[in-house]
C-alpha cells in the first residue's frame, strides 16, 4: 500500500514530512498511515498539472490516443480487483462482495470513457449563422486543470467518476480523496505510470480537508473544480470559487424518498427498500432514507420490513455472507448514533437503535428502521448517512408526491407500483435528478448522476460528466 503522494509521476512525502493515521473501523485499529497533504504540495501538484496542460502532450493527443492510456488504467485496475477491494474493505468496513463491485465498475468506468474519448476526434458542430459570407462551428476543448475532491462511501469509485471523465477530456488534474480512505486512491499513481499516463497529469494529494482541499479550491492554477460530499462543504466550496469564476461541479448530500403504492408485491418492495437503505451501511449519497407507503399496505410491509432487517448479517466486510459492515469511522458512528438517539424522541422505533450486541470493538450499527415519522421530524429532513430507514404512510398519489417533493434535497426519488402509467407520472413530478421505477439504486455509468436543489450542481457520468471537463469554443470564419 502507497503512502505517499504522488506528484508529477512520482511519489514523494509531504513538504511537511507528517503523515496521518488511517483506521479500520471494524476493530478502530490503525492499520496505515499516509502522508499528510498541505498548501505547499497542493501548489507543487498544481504546478505540475499546468505545465502538463499548457506545454505537455496530453492534451494535444487525439482522443485515440488517450482512448488507449484509459484503457489500460481500466485494464490494470481490473487485474487488481481483489487487491484493492480488500483495501476498501479495511479502510471504508463495506462488505467484500460490494467493494468488489466497486472496483469492478471503476474499471467500466474507465473503460467507458476511453470509448468517449475516441468520440472526440474530429467532434464539431456546424452553427448555422444566417448571415451570408460568415460560416462557424463550436468545437470542444479541455477546460484545464481540474481539482477533484471526493468523499469516502465509494473511495476509488468515487475518483474514478472525476479522473477518467477529465482525462478522457484532455484535463489535468490534482485529487483530494477523503481522509477517512485515501488509500485506495493513491495506487491510481501507480496505476498511471504503468498505463503510460505522461507525468503531471494526474497528481493526487492525501489530506483533511481544510489543509490539503481548501488550498486547492483557492489556488489560481485550478480551472475546474469538481466536488462530491456534504453540503455545508460544496457551499463553502462554490464560494470559493466564485473569487476566481472556477467553474464547479458539485455532488452533494440527499435524503431520497421511495413511494410504494399498494399494488407492489410485499417481497419486491421489501427487496428494494432494504437495498435502498442497507447498501454500503446506508452511506450512499442517494440512499432512499424516506419510505412512504401507501395505507393499505403499511402494516404487513412494515412487518415483513422489520422482519427482513432483522436477519441481516452484520460483521467484518471479510466474513462470509456479511451484508452491513462496521460504519467508516468512529466520529460517522457516533454521529448515526446520535440521529439514533434523536429519532428515539421524534417517532417510533421498530427495529435495531443501537451497537449489535458482541461488536461493541468496531463501528457496528443495528439496521435501524422508525415507523409513523411526523414529517417535520429532523430525521426526516436531515441526511442520516448510515442505517437508518424512516417509514410513514400516505394516502393519496398527490400526498405521496408532496412528501416525497418536501425537502432541500433533490437528488434521487423512487416509486414502485404495477400501474406503469401512475409510476411514470410520479417519477416526472419528483424533483431530483437521478428516478428509478420499481427498483432503488442501481447505478449505470451510461446514465446522468446528480442532484436538484441543494443536492448539487451538475451532472456526472455518461457523457454528462464529460462535458464537465469541456469547454466549447465557436470558431467564426468570414469568407
Ligand atoms: P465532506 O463534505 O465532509 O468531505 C468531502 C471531501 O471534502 C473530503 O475529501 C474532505 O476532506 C473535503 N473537504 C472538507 N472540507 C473542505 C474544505 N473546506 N475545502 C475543500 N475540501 C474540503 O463529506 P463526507 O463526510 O466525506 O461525505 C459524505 C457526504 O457526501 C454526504 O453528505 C453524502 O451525501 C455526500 N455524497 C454525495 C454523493 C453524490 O454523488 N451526490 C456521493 C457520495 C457522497
């Protein structure tokens, strides 16, 4: 495992020479430690990726030609799946079979957009002007360089959705990964090398996140800043970069609903409520953590629901049949548990609520679920981020959507039912940006990803999330 960071090519210490600890939250052990990241190493990773940008050649290659160092970095990175899964079971606690996933969709994605990349060459839009002897088009161009600062629920997953979109791009780039699991992140230096990336175009600096992630939002060599974690950060963060007009992109917190009418058999229901929530510990940015239910149904979904949770295997990521592993960290834990203690005075608790007995030494929460939550309660407005399903019930398709459509959040909303015309018509009135019908969470790299209202700014994946990285450009000819 690398614990150093990896500028222009090369992995070096910090200026500083410190290094920080990095805990495994099933036993709150520290297993690593990697170098921690300041002002002076953000500006030496900034100066790098501008020289690459301004005179280096990446930028300048056909997009064939990037197309090809993007797909052995896929190639490299699905060879080491088990290696790197088993990295973010012991930095993230997430089960091995989803870490695996994980790597393997990073891989996809960076092989999806090498395929964007070839896409690229020779892409111009011819723009009909109207005016006799002047002809134009708009062609696309990298933006620059890039900041990418990423949070810890999907940590190589996570940069891959940054990197392999600007790389694809032409960009450049400095990464932040999130101090709670930078570990994973930092083998893309390696990884680079390997693939032939040429030096500076990929600089990636471990660090918290007001000494190694504010500098890099102030510095004046950045163009670009694409941010994916809380709120209150992408807010300070747009703030910024509003100093210098950085263009920014921002993937931010959500508190998603699921609409289940009537009509939805109680098995699938039950399925799609607990992956919604359950999946990754409920560390998932676009968890559904609202659960609405249509009156007829409430009481036998809520008790097969309370049934279902209660089977669930909780334990080390690495054991057998574990579907919840420990929370990321000792502070994720204590603040769930204090949602927890919060909930306990809002609304009816049914199942879990607490440590699992016998797993007091790691991060372990219960597959927490409060029924009839009132809807001003703060653990139905507020981002949980952890276990912790609120259920209540509605009447009407109309009440559904009001609740559903009551928060700051916008970024995912479901709704399950048989009537195909009636899901369709909820899903077009939900305010988010990403809507699944008769199902919650499954994520494609194809598709756009991103929020309404204060769940962020942008779009990324599919070709969305290589715009990103674009610049357009019209090219005016007077013949
Ligand atoms: P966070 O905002 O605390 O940290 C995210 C990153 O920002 C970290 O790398 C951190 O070091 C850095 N950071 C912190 N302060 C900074 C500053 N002042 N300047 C620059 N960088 C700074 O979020 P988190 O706790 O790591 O992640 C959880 C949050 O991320 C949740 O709200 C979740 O919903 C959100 N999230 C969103 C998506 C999405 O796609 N929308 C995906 C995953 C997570």
């Amino acid at each position: 495992m690398k614990n150093q960071l990896f500028i222009d090519g090369e992995y070096v210490d910090a200026t500083s020479g410190q290094m920080f600890d990095v805990v495994d939250p099933s036993d709150r052990s520290v297993f690593h430690r990697v170098a921690r990241g300041g002002a002076a190493d953000v500006d030496r990773a900034v100066q790098a990726a501008r020289r690459a940008f301004d005179s280096g050649p990446w930028p300048r290659m056909s997009g064939t030609e990037r197309a090809k160092v993007l797909r052995r970095m896929g190639d490299l990175i699905a060879k080491r799946t088990d290696e790197l899964a088993r990295i973010e079971v012991q930095d993230n606690g997430k089960p091995l079979p989803e870490a695996v996933w994980d790597i393997e969709d990073t891989a996809g994605v960076f092989h999806f957009y090498a395929d964007l990349a070839e896409g690229l060459d020779g892409a111009e839009t011819p723009v009909e002007l109207g005016m006799e002897g002047f002809t134009s088009k708009a062609v696309k161009e990298p933006v620059g360089v890039a900041g990418a600062i990423i949070p810890w629920n999907f940590p190589l997953l996570m940069a891959s959705w940054k990197v392999a979109p600007a790389l694809a791009a032409g960009c450049c780039m400095v990464l932040k990964p999130s101090e709670t699991t930078p570990v994973s992140a930092l083998e893309l230096g390696e990884i680079a090398n390997q693939a032939g990336l040429p030096a500076g175009v990929l600089n990636i600096i471990t660090g918290f996140g007001a000494e190694a992630g504010q500098p890099l939002t102030e510095h004046v060599g950045v163009d670009k800043l694409a941010f994916t974690g809380s709120v209150p950060t992408g807010s300070r963060i747009m703030a910024t970069a509003a100093r210098d007009i950085k263009t920014v992109s921002l993937e931010l917190g959500g508190k998603s609903p699921l609409v289940v009418f009537a009509d939805t058999p109680i098995e699938e229901a039950v399925e799609w409520i607990m992956f919604g929530i359950f999946w990754n510990q409920g560390e998932v940015c676009s968890a559904t953590s609202r659960v609405l239910i249509e009156e007829a149904a409430y009481d036998a979904v809520m008790a097969r629901l309370v049934e279902e949770a209660q089977k669930i295997k909780i334990g080390h990521g690495l054991e057998d049949g574990v579907l919840l592993g420990p929370l990321v960290s000792p502070s994720q834990h204590e603040k769930v548990l204090e949602w927890i203690e919060i909930g306990k005075t809002e609304a009816r608790l049914v199942t879990g609520g607490g440590v699992p007995e016998g797993l007091e030494a790691g991060c372990y929460v219960q597959p927490t679920i409060f029924a009839d939550v009132p809807e001003d309660a703060r653990i139905w407005t507020e981002e949980i981020f952890g276990p912790v399903v609120c259920v209540r019930s509605f009447k009407t398709e109309e009440e559904a959507i009001r609740l559903a459509n009551d928060s700051r959040f916008g970024l995912g909303a479901a709704v399950m039912s048989k009537d195909l015309e009636r899901a369709e018509r909820v899903a077009r009135a939900f305010r988010a940006g990403i809507v699944w019908i008769n199902c919650s969470q499954p994520t494609f790299t194809q598709a756009p990803w991103g929020g309404y209202k204060q769940s962020g700014i942008g779009r990324e994946l599919g070709i969305w999330g290589l715009n990103n990285y674009l610049e357009t450009k019209q090219i005016t000819t007077w013949n």
